[in-house]
C-alpha cells in the first residue's frame, strides 16, 4: 500500500452494522508511501494508522 498527502484512506466495515469509513492522508510517515499515515478522519479526528487488509488507497 503505498499513499501521499491528499489521498484518501477507504477502510471497509466487517459486518452489515459496521459502515464504511474515510479518511484524508495528512502525513505519510513510512518510506515510500508505507504506512504509518497521519490521517483525518470525517468526524475530525486525527489519528495515526498502520491500515489493515481491509483498507486502500484511493488516490487525490
């Protein structure tokens, strides 16, 4: 997985109650675009994730 600032983080819920959630990259803080990213997420706020399977990028 590889992101820059701007692109957005889509992570896919589990289950039929979890939902969809979205995140704008901030920070990238690996090398070459690898995770951990600095994100901000709808509700505001900011975090740092290391993204799991059921996450991608969708680039800016």
């Amino acid at each position: 997985m590889g992101a820059k600032s701007g692109d957005r983080l889509v992570v896919e819920g589990h289950t039929a109650e979890q939902h969809r959630r979205e995140a704008v990259v901030l920070e990238v803080r690996g090398a070459d675009g690898e995770p951990p990213y600095l994100v901000r997420w709808a509700d505001g706020h900011e975090g740092l994730v290391f993204p799991g399977p059921d996450a991608h990028i969708v680039p800016a």
